[in-house]
C-alpha cells in the first residue's frame, strides 16, 4: 500500500539524518585533534551551524510526514471501520429479506453476501467487498476517499522528493567541508 512505501521512505529517511549527526561528531572529533588557524576554525564553525540549521529544518519537515501519515492512516481506520458497519447492516437487512446466504428463499442460488475484505482494498471497491457491488452509494463514499488518499499520498510524495534532494545537499555540503578540513590539516601539517 501508499502508506506502507511512505512508512518506508520516513524510515529511510530517519537513517539518514542518523548517519548525517554521525558524520558532524566525527567531524568535530577530527577538528578537536587538529591545530587549525582561528579564521579555518570559524569558518568550520559557520559551516556547522548552518549544516545543523538545515537538520533541523529537515526534522521539522520528516515530523510533518510523520504526522501526515499518522492522519491518513487515522482516516482510512475510520473509513474502513464505516464501511464495517455498513457491511453489518446490509447483511442484517439481507437476512431479514432472505436474501444471504447463497440457499436463501430469495437468493436463488446467487451469492449476494458481502464479505469485507482489508487486503484488497487497494484492487477497489468491488474487490474489497469480497467482489460484491451493493449500490452507489458504497462506491461514491469509498472513490471519494480513494481519490482524497491518492492526492494526499501524492502530495507526500512531492514532500518526501523535496526532502531527498535538501538531503543531497547536505550530503555535498558535508564532502565539502570534508575535503576543505583535508585541505588544511595538509596545509598545517606543510
């Protein structure tokens, strides 16, 4: 499902600003061993802040997602939990008109029972209830939310996009001052 790529994505996403704060300790590591000169040592520590200011910008935007999934997974529990109920008055219904089970004086043979079924609910509507379509009313309510998932989903994605490419940059960022601390621990050791 959506949510499950997203929960990936948050996942991956968290390694990585766990190995970007590793990084900055060893960093700081290196340069506590080093004799570097005032002004190499305050630009480092321009560089610092500003690479911290952007994981915190970046945690800011990751707790976004994760909120923004916590909601949609909310919203579909709440819509599927719905559903349930619908489901359970229509068999109730059904039963009262002899219509279920499938040797019912009314069923004639034909299965008109409706069985809710979570894991195919991404295949559609018919499919998530157990292939039986129960009227427009069902399938107005679930395309409606289908499509207010699909444009939410869409929309994390963009965000998610957003925050892989502000990754990168501070991955640059990071090579960056990495080689620049080369540079002057050569130039030091010259």
């Amino acid at each position: 499902m959506k949510v499950e790529t997203l929960e990936i994505e948050k996942s991956t996403m968290e390694q990585e600003r766990t190995d970007c704060s590793n990084k900055i300790e060893q960093l700081k590591q290196t340069i506590n061993g080093q004799e570097l000169s005032q002004e190499d040592v305050r630009r480092m520590e321009r560089e610092k802040v500003r690479i911290e200011e952007q994981i915190t910008k970046h945690s800011s935007v990751l707790d976004g997602h994760v909120a923004a999934l916590t909601e949609a997974k909310e919203k579909w529990s709440a819509v599927y939990q719905l559903l349930e109920e619908r489901v359970t008055e229509y068999k109730m219904k059904a039963r009262q008109l002899e219509l279920i089970p499938k040797t019912a004086k009314h069923a004639k043979g034909v299965t008109l029972e409706v069985v809710l079924d979570k894991s195919k609910a991404a295949d559609g509507e018919v499919e998530l209830l157990g292939g039986m379509n129960i009227g427009l009313t069902v399938k107005e309510h679930v395309a409606k939310t289908v499509q207010e998932y699909e444009s939410e989903t869409a929309k994390e994605q963009r965000r998610i996009m957003e925050l892989k490419a502000q990754i990168q940059t501070t991955d640059n960022a990071f090579v960056k001052l990495i080689e620049d601390i080369e540079v002057s621990v050569r130039l030091v050791l010259l």
